[in-house]
C-alpha cells in the first residue's frame, strides 16, 4: 500500500514478490478499455484524415529542426538552459524543506490524532494536483513574468509528491525503536531526531533529487507562458524558426538525459 | 543513540555544494524573499480577483461551456491512456532482457525509450499543434506518446523482476520466446500493468487540463483565453471546477491502484 509508484521509480529497479493475475479481471480490465476507448473518441474532433494530413507536415518541421538544426543558436540555448536548472534546483530546494512539517503530520505513526493524518495526505494531494503551469500564470499575474515566478510554481507544487513520499518512508520506521527511545527516556523531539532522521535522511534526498529530474522537465515547460527559463525561447521561435526550435530541443534532451543519468546514479549510491 | 554520526564529513562537503548551487540559482532565477514578501499584497489582491462571485453577474452561465471542454480534457486523456498502454504492451518483447532477442535490441530500444522520455509532454504537444493545427489531436498524440514511453519503461522494469521459473519451465518444454511472454510472464505482470495505466491515466487528466495553454485542446483553451481577457471571475471558476474534477479522479485511481498492487 505504502510503495506507490511514484517511490518505486524514485528508487529505481527492485526484485518484489510476483502478482497471481486473475483471468477475470483481466477480461474485465480489456473490456473496461474497450468502452473507455469508444466514448473517449466519440465526439472528438480526431480523425485519421486529419492525422494523415499531419503527418507530412511532420515530417516536414523534423527535417527543418534537426538537418541541420541551428548551431548559432547554441549559447543563447545553453544561457536559458541555466536558467531552467536554476529554476528546478531552487524550487526543488524549497519543497523539499516546506515538505517536511507535512510529511511529518501525515505520517500515521508520528501522532496520536487519527484524523491528522488523514487530513495531512488529502491536502498534499491537493497542492500535488494543482498543475504548477496555472500555479505559474496566478504568481506571473501577481509578481510579472521571469523566472521567479517559475520557482514559486515548481516549489509549491513539489511540496505534494514530496510530501507524500516523506509520509511515507516515515511510516516504515520501526515503532519498536521508537518506543524503546521514548522508554529510555528521550522527548519527542529527541524521539525523531535519533530514532526517525538517521534512519530515513537518504531516501528523502533520493525523493528529492527524483522530483529534481522531474523538474527539470517542468522548469523547460514553464517558459511557454512566460515563466522563464528554456520555454521561453520555445514560445517566440516555434512557427517561426524550425531550425532554432531544433537547437533548443536538442538542449533539452541532452540535459534532461544528463541529469536524469547523474541523479539515478546519486540515487544508487544514496540506496 | 546511534553509534555512527548521521552527517559524515562528506556529507558536510555536499550540503556546502548544494547551498552554493542554491545561492547562484537565486541569483540567476531573480528570486528573494524580499521580492516574495513585497509581492504578497499583490497576490492576495489577485487571488480575491479570482473569486467567482466578485463578478456581476455571477458567471454561472458559463458552466455549460466549462463542462463541455472538461469532459473533451478527460476524454483526450482516456483515449491517449487506452491507445498509449495497449501499444506498449507488445514492447515487453525486446525492452525486457529476459524476453529480446538479443542484446543489441534490447540496448537500443532502452536507449530511445530513455530518449522519449526526455522530451517534456508540454513541448511535444506545442510542437505537434504547430504540425496538426490547434485543438485537441495534437494534445492527444503527445499524451499517447507519453503513455506508451511510461507503461513500456515501468512494465519492461517489472517483467525483469517476475519470478523466472514459469519462463524456464516453458523453454523446457519447447516454447517459443512469444510463449514465454503471453503464458509465464504477462499472467504474472497484468496487476502491475493496470496499476502503471491507473497511474499514466492521473498523469495524463493533470497534463491535460493545461494543454490548451499550448493550443493543444481541452479546458486550457479556455482557461487561457480568459486570462488573457482579465475576465477574472471565469478564470477563477474554471481552475476550481478543473482542480475538483482531476482531484476526483486522481483520488479514486491512486485509491484503486492501492487495491491492486
């Protein structure tokens, strides 16, 4: 229950015991697909003309993106590129310490109020489905565009999956360890400074350098309504210049597949 | 009390690193807790903008119009979800070491699933609206791609932790490689597959309700559309009618995948 997907990728590969796979359910499970797909394309304006008229056009802004795409453009890509990494490495700083107090209140064996809990992992959901793009255009509204409004966006969404993740590591720590410290004598907060943080201080950082990767991803998006960073370059070439919009897309693979590489092995190292 | 210190001198020379990469990152992003301070006002200003009933006349007539571009985000967001999962399931074939027929496929295609990942949903989507024109087609084949690349990473990665002896007792007894898939391995996989679709489905709903602020359908279209009119009251009903309905479905997937796995 506690090993969500969400911390099943943040920690990478892990042998785990076997499903048994009822027939049934599987059946029920490709029906239930079948119907979902005949109402979902019902209505929608998606046809297989139109997409076959796409698909040259396709072709057409891959060839001028990528051959050859405009290496010119190359330093103003990497300067905005910067910018993004700055704007996820902030925000994911920020969410990983707002996170805490509320990893901690959702986490089921820190508190006796049954409620708490609860109510702690609703309002974590919450900000962790609040799209960080509307988040993005309320403080671009509120503060003017740029990238810090960029940072306030990815680190008060961060704050829900987080969040989330903290609980629940927090909820596997053994509670006889717990009791015994409280037994012996130590206050609550010497309770978690010795019995929970030493045991639970790696795989939070592994959650956050796992929302850091993603974040990244999120921070070259943000510039497309005006957030700063990488989309922002995105916004004013797409249409205009295909080879340039190559070059930037170029730079966003090659660094989200950087830091995806350097943090799954921090990842590793952290396990 | 534990016997080793939990900051070992290493840890203290990486937490000097990530506090300077944090200071430079606050100079080049223009954030300071001043600006968020002086900015505090004027949020609050905003966010009572926001509130519907400030306009006159209360904008209730445009619930219609809100539900119809809600139930087309949703319903972008189930065909991708449908279409994207069933496509990768045939993958497992060579993005599973145990299953591909070598090792060459197997590398290559990891490689471009790492590939495609790594194109960000929003960025896809806008560039697809440039190629497919505005509306929902282009949000939905970049949430297809998205999908497939999910589910055809998480469900290769599962497929290599099953336990092997069915496979090994099918190759005994003369089974080809497509045996082995469809009569040891997916029996054994098909909760984690539902689960990683439940999953890519919360995704996709979230995705999809800002793609139309890149022109790629869905309630974004409108969203935008007012935002750029000021009409503050229509933008504050969307977001809260938009973040009620995805923290419905969210709720109940992330609920059901709980049961499954």
């Amino acid at each position: 229950m506690s090993s969500s997907v969400e911390a099943a990728e943040a920690k990478g590969p892990q042998i785990r015991r076997t499903g048994t796979g009822g027939r049934i359910r599987f059946g029920i499970y490709v029906a239930l697909s079948l119907a979902a797909l005949a109402w979902s394309f019902s209505g929608l304006e998606v046809s297989g003309e139109r997409i076959l008229k796409g698909l040259p056009q396709v072709g057409q802004i891959v060839r001028q993106m990528f051959l050859p795409p405009n290496w010119a453009y190359f330093p103003k890509v990497a300067q905005e590129m910067v910018v993004s990494l700055q704007i996820a490495a902030l925000g994911t700083a920020i969410a990983a310490v707002l996170a805490l107090p509320f990893g901690v209140l959702a986490a089921r064996n820190l508190t006796r109020l049954a409620g708490l809990p609860f109510a702690g992992k609703v309002l974590l959901n919450m900000i962790r489905t609040f799209p960080e793009l509307i988040l993005a255009l309320m403080f671009i509204r509120a503060l003017g565009p740029g990238p810090f409004a960029g940072v306030l966006a990815v680190g008060f969404h961060s704050i829900g999956m987080i969040g989330k993740l903290y609980a629940e590591r927090i909820e596997t720590v053994d509670k006889a360890a717990l009791e015994a410290l409280a037994a012996s004598g130590a206050s609550p907060i010497e309770v978690f400074r010795y019995g929970v943080v030493p045991e639970v201080l790696p795989d939070f950082l592994s959650f956050a350098l796992y929302r850091f990767d993603l974040n990244v991803r999120a921070a070259t998006v943000l510039g497309l309504v005006g957030a700063g960073g990488v989309g922002t370059l995105i916004q004013f070439q797409i249409g205009r210049d295909w080879p340039s919009v190559g070059m930037i897309l170029l730079g966003i693979i090659v660094t989200v597949g950087l830091v995806d590489f350097v943090s799954a092995k921090l990842r590793a190292r952290l396990a | 009390m534990p016997s080793k210190p939990p900051f070992p001198w290493r840890g203290w020379i990486a937490a000097a690193i990530v506090v300077g990469i944090l200071f430079w990152s606050a100079r080049g992003t223009g954030a300071s807790v001043g600006a968020f301070v002086e900015g505090i006002p004027e949020m609050g200003a905003y966010f009572r903008k926001l509130v519907p009933s400030q306009e006159k006349p209360w904008p209730y007539r445009y619930l219609p119009e809100i539900q119809e571009r809600l139930v087309e985000t949703i319903k972008i967001a189930l065909a991708a979800t449908v279409v994207g999962s069933l496509f990768s399931l045939p993958f497992v074939l060579v993005g599973t070491r145990t299953l591909a027929p070598g090792r060459l496929v197997y590398n290559l295609w990891r490689g471009f699933l790492n590939l495609l990942r790594t194109i960000p949903d929003l960025v896809l989507a806008s560039l697809l609206a440039a190629a497919f024109g505005l509306g929902p087609l282009p949000g939905l084949l970049a949430l297809i791609f998205f999908t497939f690349g999910v589910v055809a990473k998480l469900l290769s990665d599962t497929v290599e932790t099953v336990d092997p002896g069915p496979m090994e007792a099918i190759t005994a007894a003369g089974g080809t490689r497509l045996h082995r898939a469809v009569f040891a391995t997916l029996p054994q996989v098909a909760p984690d597959y539902v689960a990683y679709t439940l999953y890519a489905f919360e995704i996709n709903v979230r995705v999809a309700a800002v793609l139309g602020l890149v022109g790629a359908g869905g309630i974004g279209q409108i969203l935008y559309r007012d935002i750029n009119f000021f009409r503050y009251g229509h933008v504050g009903l969307i977001i809260a009618v938009t973040f009620a309905v995805v923290f419905l479905i969210d709720s109940v997937s992330t609920w059901l995948r709980s049961k499954l796995v």
